[in-house]
C-alpha cells in the first residue's frame, strides 16, 4: 500500500467516518453530508488557518495535514501601492523592462509599454492575429534571457487555425529601436490539436536558469477533449519545454519515446495560468483547478499531476470528477490546494531587497478572491498564507518582480489596472 494513501486511511479512520466514499476507488474520500463543516478540514494543527470558509468539496480530505488550510500569517512588511495606469482592457500580463518600464498585454490582442512614470504607450505594431473570444487572445509576454543584446520578445496567444478551430501559439520578435513595433516576427510554436472551443488556453511563459523556455498549457475544459490531457500525442494540459527557437529540448523525458511529442516536460496539468522559478532554479506551477480543486506544484520533467485522473476538486454542477481519486500511486500530489478554489493566475517568487520579510515568499494573483496571495515556504511545504490587496476588489491576474524589487500587478477588469507595490514611507499597510 502506498504510504500516503495509509496516511489518508488513518485519518479517517480516527474522525471516524470510514463509511463510505463520494467518488469510487478514493482512498481518501468520505462521504458527503449536508451537516459538514470546514472544520472537519482543519489544516495543520496548532495555529488558526486563514481559510475558514465551507470548503466547496467537504468530503475530499487531504493526503497531509499541511496540505490545506495553512496557518494565517501577517505580514511585517509596510507597503503602499500606486496606480501607475487605469483604462487598460483585460490586461492578462506583465513584464519589468531593465530600465524600469513594463510590457503589459491585453487580451484584445494589444501589447504596450507602459513607462516608469505610468505613461501608456500605443499598441506595438506587428503582432499576428488573436483569437480574442471567451478566455483566447493575447496572453502572456517575456523577455528573452538575452534581451539586452538581441532585444527578442516572446509572447504567447491563442492563434486562429481556420476551420480546424483554434490553440496557443507562441510568436517571438525584435522589438524596435523606438518601442512601437516588432519586427522578424515568427510563429515559433504552435499547439496540438486545434479545437474549436473558447477556455483553457493557459499559458505562461517562463524561461529556465538552463535557457529552455517553459510553456504551460490548458487541456481546453470540454469532457471530450479533457482526457488528452493524459495522453502523449497531444500538447493539451501539459508544461512544455522548448529552446528559444521553439524546438523540442533535446532531452525531454519522452523526446525518444514512440508516439510521444517530444517538446512535453510534464503532463496531467489542468489550466496553469502561473509558473515560476525560485531562487535554487527549481520551477512551481499554480493549477486552476475544478471547484475545489486549485493546486500548487513543484514540477519535476517526466512526472505526472493527475488531471483529470486524480484530483481535489468537483465539477461546478457538483458531481464527481468521472472516475477520479485524491491520490494515487503514480502520479505527483500537489504541495498544496485551495478550497475553496482562489483561481489563479501569475505567480512570483520574491528575491529583491525592497522588502526583506518577503524574500523566498511566492506571490499568486487571485482572480476569483480578487487579492494577492502569499505563500511563506519551508522546506518545500507551505507554513503560512496571507491574503493582500482584498480592499482594492480587482481580479489579480499576474504579478511580477521589477529590478528595483517593486511588485507590479496588473488586474483582469474591463477597466483594468496596473500597481506597483513599493515600501511604504509611512511605515504602514493600506
């Protein structure tokens, strides 16, 4: 027997409610009772978890006890933030220049350079066509590791494909001398299948401290493209590897295997819309998952998370996951999970000197809470859970770490907006 799964089986065993399972096969599933609380999922013991609220999923139970429902912290760092632009449609990324300007996208199929000083820019000229219907468009932006030579851009989209339907594409370009267009611009990736369909696209775009760019990628949500989020023969639902050209990293783990495409890393992803590296180079992911059912991952090429085989969460008409299980040997637990769900979207793990207390922390915008997250990690395990910004009421879409070791986040509005998280002067929060 798996020892997780002995873990999860003495737990019940103790709460005494070893009588049945919502979903077939689960180990780790109770049953579903209208009288449950979420304090029958309490989180790590000797502290008050910052999440309190009916879980959405009750009788799923977690694999560790620090799984879930971490310890609320609060943080002593002070911090004031400033808007440094509004009137922005669906921002959906953002990316600190070296000189302290910032790439933002929006979703309508727009890039501009908004200034240090909140200055907006016009839409740089010559990007390819978006599909910009339901959660496609222009999606993420980022920097090539070499930026300050060869001035390379690298973007990410959901690409029109005729009557094929449509999937995420990456596209990489010079941008010019003067900041308004891009130039040799070329489709370097393009995702299989097409699908005619209009959520899960991803994706974001992280290159690697081995110069790989990482692409995350959604399974497209419908029941019946779902399951290719397990299969080899399809990009659906997996982190790619690719180098800048956007060719297969020759050492993938399924590069030689039959039938395999071989630009996957890793596989079983459900819509990672947030990935980033840490300070020991080791990449995270952060899965929108089903109701109940957000995950965060530390990623490891060749393994696979699960989905839609093994999972947290429900489906929102609040039926089981077909013939899914909490754990399973085989495939990778999450680190953690949120449940109720956050939604999230843009991750950074925090390395500047602007605020000391912060350092190490991982940072996830929150699309469904419309906040901040942060996460304090030891040892690979999260100890600790903050949620800023929720007076603001902004849908977070992404956050990112400017030279100067401001935060900048943008958020998911049809007026949306661009901030910058700075120490405060006064020496107090907002």
């Amino acid at each position: 027997m798996d020892s997780r799964q002995l873990v999860s089986i003495t737990a019940l065993l103790l709460a005494g409610v070893v009588t049945g399972c919502q979903q077939s096969g689960s180990p780790t599933s109770a049953p579903a009772s209208g009288t449950e609380s979420s304090a029958q999922n309490p989180g790590p013991a000797g502290c008050s978890p910052l999440e309190t609220r009916q879980a959405e999923v009750p009788s799923q139970r977690p694999t560790t006890p620090d799984q879930t429902r971490a310890c609320a912290i609060t943080s002593a760092a002070a911090y004031e933030v400033t808007v440094l632009a509004k009137g922005l449609e669906h921002p959906w990324a953002v990316e600190p220049l070296p000189n302290g300007d910032l790439l933002v996208t929006e979703r309508p199929g727009r890039l501009r350079i908004i200034s240090a000083q909140g200055q907006t820019g016009e839409p740089i000229k010559g990007l390819p066509a978006v599909y910009a219907t339901g959660q496609g468009g222009l999606l993420d932006v980022a920097l090539s590791p070499t930026f300050a030579t060869d001035q390379l851009l690298y973007w990410s989209f959901a690409e029109p494909r005729g009557a094929a339907g449509n999937a995420t594409s990456v596209a990489r370009g010079v941008l010019s001398p003067d900041r308004r267009s891009v130039s040799q611009v070329k489709v370097i990736f393009q995702a299989l299948p097409a699908y005619n369909g209009d959520k899960h696209f991803g994706s974001r775009l992280a290159f690697g401290p081995d110069g790989m760019l990482y692409v995350s990628l959604g399974e497209r949500s419908d029941l019946q493209i779902r399951p290719q989020a397990q299969q080899l023969n399809s990009h659906m639902g997996k982190i790619l590897r690719l180098t800048p050209e956007g060719r297969p990293a020759p050492d993938n783990p399924f590069a030689k295997q039959a039938g395999a495409l071989p630009e996957i890393w890793t596989v079983g992803q459900r819509n990672v819309q947030a990935t980033a590296f840490d300070a020991q180079g080791q990449l995270w992911s952060v899965d929108m998952g089903p109701q109940g059912g957000d995950e965060l991952n530390r990623l490891e090429g060749g393994k696979n998370y699960g989905w839609p085989l093994v999972t947290f969460g429900e489906e929102y008409s609040g039926e089981p996951i077909p013939n899914s299980v909490t754990t399973k040997p085989g495939y990778v637990d999450p680190v953690y999970y949120w449940d109720p769900v956050i939604a999230p979207s843009g991750a950074q793990f925090y390395s500047g000197s602007a605020f000391p207390a912060w350092q190490g922390n991982l940072f996830v915008g929150s699309l469904k809470d419309r906040n901040l997250v942060r996460l304090q990690l030891e040892n690979g395990r999260v100890t600790g859970e903050e949620r800023l910004l929720s007076d603001r009421k902004q849908r977070v879409r992404d956050v990112k770490q400017g030279p100067d070791g401001a935060l900048y986040v943008v958020t998911d509005e049809g007026n949306g907006e661009l901030w910058k998280i700075t120490p405060s002067a006064a020496g107090n929060r907002p």
